[in-house]
C-alpha cells in the first residue's frame, strides 16, 4: 500500500491520519427553542355604540357578551367586541340597568336598580328585538343590586334592607317569575344595611348551589353565604372599612373556598382604605387582604377563569390585576371603570362611564 505498511490493531484515528482524512465533525446537540417570553397585560379600547355609564357585563364566552347601563340600555357583541350592538328597552328611557346576566347571545335577563317601581327585570329572547317584563318591586322602599344565576333557570337577586330584614328574590324558571324569601328566615339585617348596584359583582354563585352576597352602609361589613341554591343564607363577619356610604361592593371566588371580597368607603377618592379581604374556607371566615394600587373604592372584581388565582378590580381609580389571588396588586389602567367580567385570560372586560368598554389580555 504505497510502501506503508499497517500494524495489526492500528486504531481507526491512525488509519484515518494516514490517508489523509479528516476527523468527523463533532455532533452538537439539537437547541429546543421554547416560546417567546409572555408579555404584559394589554388593554384594548372598543366602540360599544353607546355614550351612557356602563356599569355591568356578562359573558357568555370570549366571543359572546352583553353590558347594562344607564339610559335603558343594553349592547352586546357576539365576535369578541370587534362590532357591538347597542340599543335600549322602549318606554322606560329612565330606568339604570345596573345588572345583566346572558345565557346566550339571544337570551339575558336585565334588572333595574332604583327605589320603589325602579327596580324591575327584563327578559328577552330574540337578542333585544322584544324585551317583557318580568318582575317590578312593590316595595317604595325596597332597592335592588345585583342578580346572578346557577344555570339556565335558578337565580337570585339581592336587594336593600326593608324594615330591619334582608331582602332577597329567587327564580326557578330563567328570570319569568320570582319569589321573595320571608325575610324572617334569614339572618337580622343591621340597621341601614344594604347592597351597593355599582357593578352587578355584588351577588355570586358557583356550581353546586354555592352563593355569596356582599353587603355594605352598616356599621359593619359581612357577605351572606347559600349552599342550597340561595332557599337558606348565613351571615359572616368581613373586617373591611364599613359605615353609612362604606362596606363591601363585590365578592369573587376563585374556587369553592378561596375567595376575595372587595369594596371601600365610597366618600374616600383618594387615599387607600382596608378594602380587600380574602376567604379560605368558602366564606365561612375573612381575614384583610392587600390593597390594590389605585386609590378609592372598588365598584367590582372578578376572578378571571382558567388561571390560578389572577384577579382584576375596577374602579373610579382605575384597574388593577393581581396574580396571586390578592396577596399583591399592580396597576393596570389609570381610567375609571365601573362593571368587569371575564371569560377567560384573553377575554377580561371593563366598562365604565360615557360608553366605555375594552377588552383586556393578560400573560
């Protein structure tokens, strides 16, 4: 072999020297590439077609959802905010529509707020074509705040003290009727106690017959709790600013037993007040919570579903979102907003005054 003789057992890398060959390459491994970093929340400004205070919203899911609010009025979106429809019930232009519940994107139920006849429900069918009334308060000097729902046909909707007893409805049959509960079957109601209609966040249910109400303008705070489809409530204890004006505006649970409620003194615009508390036992007992960023009172929170504990708050002071179920805050918006809701991390909604409405993501 060209005057080259090779040893028995001469390596390969010698066979490979002496012809002249280089050594292979070395192999490097393969570099996964994850995704990109998460960015931060983004805010999103819509056109609601409407100039009116916006003060409570319903989704149905990321693409179907309704708002109320003053003036009669009523919008809703069925792609996600890109257009909305905005409109009015006929005949009672003077009615505040402080809350909303939508089963879909042609069925919801809309309830006034007001004394007397001004606190009524509303029920359509057709998307808005037709609306009937359902229920209207015979009580002058009864107020009604919030509604919520189970599911298709069992509700509840709280209303002020009257006569030193709570005052709160029920329907089994999707909003057509409702009964009053004898307010003599549920806990006393202290004097002046009541409910405050700024977001339609002040009533909640969960699964199962879970549900909460917060309350507020009585020397003392508490949020009334049902395991049986709201037929019985208990009474407990929130240790939040409270008074005439003060307490608790909304209450938002994360699961069946951790939860956060919220509210504030509502004369106090500019300065920080005990207005968050959180739960652990599904509202059996509330211990104080860190306050949000923004100053003021909060008018709503929400739990935004499919996240661990994220939740976003509203108010004349703006918006703030937490990450860790309350325990910190961060500013999200400086602008007042009144109502929130959310479908999911993609699709969380503010609204607010002169027919504000935007759509928020967050990482």
């Amino acid at each position: 072999m060209n005057g080259v003789t090779l040893r028995a057992g001469a390596t390969l890398g010698a066979t490979l020297l002496l012809f002249g060959c280089r050594s292979p390459e070395p192999i490097r491994p393969r570099i996964e590439r994850g995704p990109p970093p998460p960015v931060g929340p983004t805010l999103t400004t819509q056109s609601s077609g409407t100039d009116v205070l916006l003060q409570a919203i319903s989704p149905v899911s990321d693409d179907v959802v309704w708002v109320s609010g003053h003036g009669a009025t009523y919008a809703f979106t069925t792609d996600g905010g890109t257009t909305w429809t905005a409109n009015t019930v006929p005949g009672v232009g003077g009615l505040q529509f402080r809350d909303v519940h939508a089963f879909d994107a042609r069925t919801a139920v809309l309830m006034s707020a007001g004394s007397g006849d001004q606190s009524r429900m509303y029920r359509t069918e057709d998307a808005g074509d037709t609306w009937s009334l359902r229920w209207t308060n015979e009580e002058p000097d009864g107020f009604y705040d919030c509604v919520d729902f189970w599911d298709r046909e069992r509700g509840v909707a709280y209303g002020d003290a009257v006569g030193g007893q709570l005052r709160i409805l029920r329907t089994s049959d999707g909003g057509r009727t409702w009964r009053r509960l004898d307010g003599a079957t549920l806990p006393p109601a202290r004097d002046g106690e009541g409910g405050f209609a700024a977001s339609g966040t002040c009533v909640l249910t969960r699964p199962g017959g879970l549900g909460w109400i917060a309350t507020g303008n009585a020397s003392g705070a508490r949020v009334l709790r049902t395991a049986d489809y709201g037929e019985t409530w208990t009474a407990h204890d929130v240790p939040v600013v409270s008074g005439q004006g003060a307490g608790l505006t909304s209450v938002a649970m994360i699961d069946d037993l951790v939860g956060v409620a919220f509210g504030g003194d509502l004369a106090v615009a500019d300065a920080h007040t005990d207005n968050v508390a959180r739960t652990v036992d599904g509202g059996l007992s509330w211990s104080l919570g860190a306050q949000p960023a923004m100053v003021g009172a909060i008018y709503g929170g929400a739990h935004v579903p499919g996240t661990t504990g994220s939740l976003v708050v509203v108010g004349p002071g703006g918006a703030d979102l937490s990450f860790d179920g309350g325990a910190t805050w961060e500013p999200l918006d400086s602008s007042a907003w009144w109502g929130v809701a959310a479908s999911g991390s993609d699709a969380i909604w503010v609204a607010g005054p002169d027919g504000r409405i935007a759509r928020i993501s967050i990482p």
